[in-house]
C-alpha cells in the first residue's frame, strides 16, 4: 500500500505474478507499477489515466 504519486490518495497495490506490485488510484485513476529489483532496489512506473496528464504538468 502506498499513496498516489499524482494525487497522494491511499493506493491498495497488488502482486501480479512477476515480481511487480500493481497499483491504480480509485481517485485520478493513475496506474503505478512497483518492479522489486532487488531487497535494496525497486522502481516505480507511473501512467497517467488515458486523457490526462500528471498534474505537475499542468
Ligand atoms: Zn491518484
């Protein structure tokens, strides 16, 4: 669980089987996709909602 990169809602991410915990915001409807690249190491990819842009863009 972690809070939205684009809006800071509370996110309830999920395991999708290949190493990567899949998120999307219920609020702005941005996904973000957390890839554990080792125990000291992960990255997170961030998709804006189709239509719309990261509000820092604005
Ligand atoms: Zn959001």
């Amino acid at each position: 669980m972690w809070h939205c990169f684009n809006c800071g809602n509370i996110v309830v991410g999920y395991m999708n089987g290949k190493g990567e915990i899949c998120g999307e915001c219920t609020r702005c409807g941005t996904c973000m996709v957390r890839v554990i690249k080792s125990k000291t190491h992960d990255t997170v990819n961030v998709y804006a909602p189709p239509g719309s842009t990261r509000y820092e863009d604005n």
